[in-house]
C-alpha cells in the first residue's frame, strides 16, 4: 500500500508517494500530483529510504544514562519545570525548538509556553535560517507574508537569485528556473561565491559580502531615473516615508566600486531589471545571515514596491525557506518574537489568544531569541530548557560557548530521534522521538502550500510523537483540559479556528473553512495553499491597508582585521543536510562531500602555503577547526567557505559552529553567519589514510583527522596524523588479522577478516599512494574476502570510477569522462540520454556542463 506523504527536507516542500517493502524499508517516488515538485525528487529526496532503519535511533525515554518508563520521565520534566517557575518565574524556562517539527507539534509547545506558563522563550532553528525574512516582510507589509507562488516562477521574464545556490539547497525549484530559463528567461545569480547555480545563470555578480543593501539601493536609483517606477502603483498602495528616495541617490560607479564589481556588469543588470517586468527576485540565507538582514531583505521588496512587481503573475519577491516546516512554525508563532496566529504583542492580540485559549496567563512581551537565549543559559537566568528535534550544539554560532552554557544548565531536556548527538550528551532527561516516516500531521512550504505528512511505519521502541510528549508534560503540570488532544486532528482544528478568531480580515493568515471536517477529512487532506495571491488587489495587512518602503543604508563594510584578515562564508552541501543525523546515515548521499572542505582562493592558499588536498586549520576568536582545503577561483580572493554538517560524533574537524561570533542582526535576532573574520593557517601531517569498517568502531580513530561517512554495510574513515599511528589499532575490530609493512615507503597496511569475511581495512601510508575506496568497500559485501586485499584492488585491470558526481544514479566522473570521449557527447542532454546523470533531480547538472567545456576546451 503506498502512502502520501512530503519530503523530509527543505522549504520546498516536496511530494512523495512511498511504498513499504519490508518491516523499516521503504520505495520513495515523486508524487506528481504535488504542486511542489509534479514528481521530481532531488538527490536527498530520491534516497530518504536509505534513512528509515533503526540504527542509532533513541527508543526508550532515558533518564541520565539509564532507562525510564515514560510516566517517570515525564512526571520528572514536568516537576522540574514547575519547581523552577514557582522558585524562579516562568522567564527561568525555555523551549528551544526546531523546523522538523509538524505544525501540530509546533502548535501545542508555543500554547504550552506562552499561554500557560506565560513567557514567550521559545525559539526555533528556523531563528538561524529566515527571520530576516520574517522582519522585513512585516515591516513592509504588516504580515509575514510570502507573495509569490512557485507558479511565478512559470511567468517570470527574468529571475534573480540572491544569496542562494539554488541548484544545491533547493535543487527542484532549480529545474523549474531552469526550464522557464530554456523557454527564454534571463538568470542573474548574486553570490559572492561562483556555485553550480551562478555558472548556469546569464549574469553573475559576485559581490562583496554584506553590499546587498547598497546594490539594492542602486538598482532603485536606476530604475527612478529611466523612469521604471510605477507611480500609479505607489500613490495608490504605498506609503513613502519622507525624504526616502535620498537613499537612492549613488551613481552606477560607486555602488560597483562599493560592491567589488565591474560597472559594466552592473549596468547590465540594472538595465535588464528595469527592462523586465514580469521579475522573479528569490532571496535565502546569503541575505538573511547578516547582521543586516532585515535591512537587506527591505532593500530587495522595497523594489518591487517601487515597481510594482508585487502580486503579479511572474512578479513577486520570494523568500525561499531552508527547512521543510519553516513556515509552519511561523503560522503558529513558534518563534518567540511572535505570538500566534501570524499576531504580535499588541494588547488586543494578547486578549485574543487568551481568550481563545482560556488560558490562565498571557506572555506579555517577545521572548528570548535563539542567541539570546543560550546567552541567558550561560549566564545562568534560564534554569530548565527543553530542546526539540535540533542539534545546537554544533548549529549555533560560537557552539563551544552554547556547549559550556548547556554543561551548566541545571535542567535540560531533548527530545530527538537519535540516541546520541552532540546536544543529547548534555541532557539530563532524553525523549525518544518519532522520525520522519512515523509522523503524522502537516507541514508548510515556501510557497504556502499546505500538505500532510503522513505515517508510513509504526512508532520503534517506546517513541512518540512530539505533540504527545509535550501534550503529556502540559497535562502533568496541571492543564489536562487545555491539552486533551487524542490525536493530531485535534490540534490542526484548534489552529484552523485560532487562525480566523476575531480576525476580520486584517491578518492574511486565515484557514477559513479547514476546521469543519471530522478526522476522515483530515487523513485525506489533499496539499492547498492559504492566501490565495496576496496583494494583488493592492491592499496589505497594515491599519491603513498600504504597504510601506522601509528607509534602509548601506552600513560601513568592516576592513580585514591585523590577525583575522579574511572573511569566513558558511552554507550547505549539495546532497547532506543540518547535521547529518538523517543524510549521514545514506551511503549514496555520503560519497559526493565525504569530508568537509574549506575552500579557498589560488591566490589566498599561494600566499599561505596552503595545497589543494592538504589539511587547513580555520581559526577566529571564538574557536577553530579543521578542514580539507579545496583551493578553487571560485572563492573571491580574501574569503573562505565552510559546510555546516559535520559534528564532534562524525569528525575530529569540521566544526563549523565554533567559528562564527554570537553577533546577530539587532532587528530579527538572526546570527551573522556570512562574513565572520578569520584566518587559515596549512596543518602538516606526516601521514594519511583510511579505514574501512563492517559496522561502527568501538573507538573513534585516535589522530589528527578522521572523518566518517556511511558506506553500504558499514563505515568509511579519511584519516591523517602528525605522529604515530598505534592507536589507530583500539578502531579495528577482534578477528583474524593479516598485515604487510612496507618501511622504505612507510606504508602499513592491516585487513581483519571474521569467519571469512572482511570486518576491517585501514591502508596508511607516509609518502606513497593509496587505491580507491570503492572496491575495498564492495567487499564489506562479499561471503568470503578477496584474496588481493592488501593490494586494495581486484585480480586484474583496476577500474576506478572516480569521485561521485551523479548521487541519484551513483555515476562517478570517469564513467561520465569515459562516456562523453567514448560517445563523443556534445551536452548535457546526451549525458542523459547515455548514462542517466542528471536525469534526475538535475543538480549535478552544472557539474556535467563543466565535463563538457573542460572535454571541449581538451581535445582542441
């Protein structure tokens, strides 16, 4: 029987229709009947089910290292949480939760919160991802609400990207880019950084960090002066504050000179914006994870205001979000500078919700934000914290700080669905979670689109659904009646008729007409986005029903520091996500970044004597971490790039959140993770290699770097060391062992066999080469060890397919090389059509165009 159901992912949202084939296996397909995706899946997506298994998985409440009944468990996070607001006020307690979460899951702890224990410290994740967004759209619009509709994308003339690498972190909103872009569609990528998304793209201006605002300010002084403002539009529906359009007076000369790019560049965006306007401007982290965020994202609708390209067919901003209930969790107000139901503060909105939820208290004021509030943990004003569904142990900024302030707090919780994260090691009570494929209830994606999430297997072990565990905590400290949910259609019911309580049309966010139907009705809810097209009549949900331009500058750009002389960019990878407690777990999504890289520029890594493959030490005053260094001219000259995902439980490197300032923007609260001063050091080793495990090690490889990833039946560790190597032996398991040391070339290599059958590899060596992964790997699979195993290749020609390139159809870049000489294949098409690479979710699409040009540029 297959189930409906929505990724596990990003923002986008995307449909699946999965399958079960045994007790935890599962076939995952696009749905295309979804709005979101009509069927396409991107890497992460198309290999979820190799996530589904149990292992690791937290599957009985545990209370310090010992196991617990759920009434213990319970009853004791319940008491601790009423002992220390009757000692200490409910502003001693704090919810720090997570984008995973369902909306049904997010509804019940912001009530539990805000409405009984009266204070609003709950934060989310998705503080570190968009509410910059959330700011700006409810400074320009009086709502935080997202116009546009991936449909815009279909009519857009011209689409701009700014701070996202789309073909990486959103890769299904790509291909539709993409495919409106064949259809004739200009694309103009604005990113520091030269990604597979801006070598696709017509025009890409690889500004400074942090000049958004001042690129914005002039695209609005260009389009003023050759008279692309829409006056009727701005008279009629927008409020321009007095003495606004000084901001816009820079010349095309200084904005590029401010903005580090060519004036010829700029006029050639400029001209075509104002040239074009069905305009599709996407925006993402690159704008919102500044310390001047809001104003960025104010600069980019303020525009479209000014333009009119709001509320249109094919003109909007789109605010792109990165998790896949971001948006929910904004609806309920589940962050803590919201109350509920898209409402503020204000005194009314407070006796609405009160009354809603006959609640015995209100919170009064926004609560403390994400770094706010592991600041107050640290200092000892928050007492007892829960954490839902996150890892902010390794995602916040300077996390060796938030490590020290969760050591000392005197209560914390996590409820989670792993047995063992970098936060979970801090708890004092653990939570066992439902994962994806055991959740039921719904989601929001970028675009509005509301979809189900459905169950595909049963609750493992004792696990539960997160709305459960804090329905459970509610009832136990005193409100059973407020919390007397049996199921997650409850819920969804009572947020339905929050959403159009006392609302006469002043909140956009209203569901009017989703609370009637029973609990069959809500099983076979089919995806609906809310809202319909916002704006287009022109009216916005503010007291005069105008919308606003927000007066915005362009601040200082801080000069490179004496001892922190470049600029620290962090982001994603293409085919991992958060802190790879889910994507670590697939082989196939492990093998196209199997260890964190910095990237860095020819110039900046000569400079520093820094090699391409070598290791690299990342340092800034808050920490510092190691990294392989990728030297690459796609970084701009005095800047470096790092991944977020690796954790203290997958690496002895990679730590990315040790390294940026706990500085956030003053208006949204959202940290400043783009442009973190910082220096690069080269990290001598005398030796390299890697081990190869059926299974875990009891041990972590003891050295300098080790690094892991998932292979099919087992583990793969990189490891390099700057001493010896003997305690590399506590990794390998007991069995039979054959060795062969080559002291001339330093070179070591040990394979364990158990009952025949390969348990363990690890190849070292000093200065000579190591093989291929890939059929070392393979034999983890094999009934009985191949006879060559120490010389780390089969009997015969050895065939090495190359780092992965295609992750959807795990083709590596010699098949792909191979094919386009062997079959003399002229573009990416025919890549397809040959092998399959990039037939897919087309991410590795840029990644193929670049084969072409390099095999082109070759054989000339």
């Amino acid at each position: 029987m297959s189930v409906k159901t929505t990724c596990a992912y990003c923002g986008v949202g995307c449909g699946i229709v999965a399958t079960r084939t045994g007790e935890r296996s599962v076939r995952i397909e696009g749905d295309p009947e979804h709005p979101a995706n009509r069927g396409r899946l991107c890497s992460k997506g198309t290999h979820l089910g190799e996530t589904v298994g149990l292992e690791g998985r937290l599957l009985h409440p545990m209370i310090g290292n010992r196991r617990a009944s759920w009434d213990k468990a319970l009853d004791l996070v319940a008491r601790r949480f009423r002992d220390t607001i009757a000692r200490h006020g409910p502003g001693s307690v704090a919810f720090y939760v997570s984008g995973q979460l369902l909306t049904e899951d997010y509804y019940v702890a912001n009530k539990l919160m805000k409405g009984f224990i009266g204070t609003a410290n709950i934060d989310t994740n998705s503080r570190l991802c968009m509410s910059s967004a959330v700011a700006g759209h409810n400074r320009a619009f009086g709502e935080d609400v997202v116009p546009a509709s991936y449909d815009d994308l279909d009519a857009a003339d011209l689409i701009i990207l700014v701070g996202s690498n789309t073909a990486w972190c959103h890769p299904i909103v790509y291909q539709r880019i993409r495919a409106r872009c064949d259809a004739g569609a200009k694309l103009v990528v604005i990113d520091p950084r030269r990604t597979e998304t801006a070598e696709e793209a017509d025009l890409h201006l690889a500004i400074r960090p942090g000049s958004d605002v001042a690129l914005m300010n002039g695209l609005l002084a260009w389009c003023r002066d050759a008279g692309a403002l829409d006056r009727a539009f701005l008279d009629a529906h927008v409020t321009v504050p007095e003495g606004f359009w000084t901001l816009a007076d820079g010349d095309l000369w200084s904005t590029a000179r401010t903005c580090d790019v060519p004036a010829a560049d700029l006029r050639r965006f400029y001209e075509l914006f104002a040239a074009t306007p069905r305009t599709v401007t996407l925006f993402s982290q690159g704008v919102n994870q500044s310390l001047a965020g809001t104003d960025q994202v104010n600069a980019i609708l303020n525009v479209h205001l000014a333009t009119g390209r709001i509320g249109k067919p094919g003109a909007q901003p789109f605010s792109i979000t990165g998790q896949p209930n971001a948006m929910g969790g904004r609806e309920v107000g589940g962050l803590a500078s919201t109350l509920a139901a898209h409402m503020d503060f204000a005194e009314g909105n407070r006796a609405i919700v009160q009354r809603f939820w006959a609640s015995p208290t209100i919170a009064a004021k926004p609560g403390l934000k994400a770094v706010d509030l592991f600041r107050a943990v640290g200092e000892g004003r928050i007492k007892a914290l829960w954490v839902m569904a996150t890892n902010p142990a390794v995602s916040m900024p300077d996390a060796g700080r938030v490590r020290e302030a969760l050591a000392g707090c005197p209560f914390v919780v996590v409820s989670d669905v792993m047995a063992d994260t970098d936060t979970g090691a801090f708890a004092h009570v653990r939570l066992p979670a439902a994962a994806w494929g055991e959740k039921d209830g719904t989601v929001t994606n970028s675009d509005r689109t509301i979809s189900r999430q459905r169950a595909i297997f049963p609750l493992p072990g004792e696990a539960k659904a997160d709305w459960w565990i804090v329905t459970q905590v509610a009832r136990r400290m005193g409100w059973k009646t407020a919390f007397a949910y049996d199921r997650p259609a409850d819920i969804w019911r009572e947020h339905v008729r929050l959403s159009t309580y006392r609302n006469d049309g002043t909140r956009l966010f209203s569901l009017t007409g989703r609370a009637s139907g029973g609990n069959a009705d809500y099983d076979a809810m089919e995806p609906f986005r809310w809202g319909g097209t916002p704006f287009a009549d022109g009216r916005f949900p503010t007291p005069d029903g105008r919308a606003r331009l927000v007066p915005v500058t362009q601040k200082p750009l801080a000069a490179p520091l004496r001892d922190w002389p470049l600029t620290l960019n962090t982001g994603r990878y293409r085919d991992h996500w958060h802190t790879m407690t889910r994507t670590g777990l697939s082989p196939k999504l492990a093998r196209h970044r199997e260890e964190p890289l910095v990237e860095v520029h020819p110039d900046d890594a000569a400079r520093l004597g820094i090699a391409n493959g070598a290791l690299a030490r990342v340092a800034t005053p808050q920490g510092e971490s190691l990294y392989r260094a990728r030297v690459t001219d796609a970084q701009r000259p005095g800047e470096l790039f790092v991944p977020i995902h690796w954790t203290h439980r997958t690496s002895t490197g990679g730590r990315t959140g040790l390294l940026p300032r706990p500085l956030a923007d003053p208006i949204s609260g959202q940290p400043g993770f783009k442009a973190t001063p910082a220096a690069i050091a080269a990290v001598a080793t005398t030796w390299r290699g890697f081990l190869i495990l059926a299974g875990e090690p009891a041990k972590r490889p003891d050295c300098l770097w080790a690094t892991r990833v998932a292979v099919p039946s087992g583990s793969l560790w990189e490891l390099a060391g700057d001493g010896g190597t003997g305690l590399l032996d506590t990794a390998l398991p007991a069995g039979e062992r054959i060795e062969a040391v080559d002291t001339a070339r330093g070179t070591r290599r040990v394979a364990v066999l158990a009952g025949g059958r390969l348990a363990a590899a690890l190849f070292l060596t000093e200065r000579g080469e190591l093989p291929p992964r890939d059929w070392l790997i393979d034999q983890l699979r094999e009934a009985e060890a191949a006879p060559t195993l120490l010389a780390g290749r089969a009997p015969g020609p050895a065939i090495d397919r190359g780092p992965i390139v295609c992750t959807c159809f795990d083709i590596g870049l010699r098949t792909i090389v191979a094919a386009i000489r062997e079959q003399q294949l002229a573009d990416v098409a025919a890549i397809g059509a040959a092998i399959g690479a990039g037939t897919n979710c087309g991410s590795c699409r840029p990644a193929l165009a670049r084969l072409i040009t390099g095999e082109t540029t070759h054989a000339a």
